[in-house]
C-alpha cells in the first residue's frame, strides 16, 4: 500500500511540475504579446496615414504569421484592391479567377505594405 502512496505522490509531484511550467511559459508569452501590442499600436496610426492615399487602388499586404487567413497567402494569383480604411480595420477586396470577396483586416495585422502602380 506504500507503495502505491509513493508512485501516487511522485505522479502529483510530476503534474505540479507540469503546471508551474506552462504557467511561466503563459507569462512570458503574455510578456511578449505586451511588447508587440505596442509596437503595433503605435504602427497602427503610421498603417492608416500610409494606405488613405492608395483607397481604391491595388496593394500587397505583408501580415504578422499569425495573422495570415488563407485567402491572402496566395498573393500571385489574388488582386488585393484596398477599398476603405479607418483607425482599426482596412476593406480590402479579394480577386481571384474563381472569386471576388470583400473581408475587413485589422490594420494592427498588417506588417508591411506594397503597391502596384
């Protein structure tokens, strides 16, 4: 019976392991999305001033990896046309050879931005 006291005590020793782990694994990762979220909000005003010009206009959009929806990734066959753009979300319009789609992006998504003549 001590025995298994033992092997029941080590297994609640390896979960308490477990948790302490993910929890300072949480912290850091809450740590870092702090520092990028202010990083990007302060880009997010830049973002708006830099894509007013270009409403209306075809543009390429670089996202943060997490960011990306699978509509946007295929950059060389879809035609990105920037629609409208206000302090947090861009309308973009999505054209490809089998669709044309409207989505709303958040301006604090986007990494970079190109544009087509």
């Amino acid at each position: 019976m001590e025995y298994i006291y033992g092997i029941w005590a080590f297994l609640g020793f390896l979960a308490f392991l477990q948790v302490s782990s993910l929890s300072t694994k949480q912290k850091r990762m809450e740590r870092r999305e702090n520092d990028d979220s202010q990083v990007r909000s302060s880009m997010k005003d830049d973002m708006k001033m830099i894509l007013t010009p270009y409403v209306g206009k075809e543009v390429i959009f670089d996202f943060y990896e997490d960011e990306e929806d699978l509509d946007m990734v295929n950059t060389n066959k879809n035609k990105f046309i920037l629609l409208d753009v206000d302090e947090k979300w861009a309308l973009i319009r999505i054209e490809s050879t089998r669709k044309t789609v409207n989505k709303l992006i958040r301006i604090s998504s986007v990494k970079g931005v190109s544009f087509n003549g």
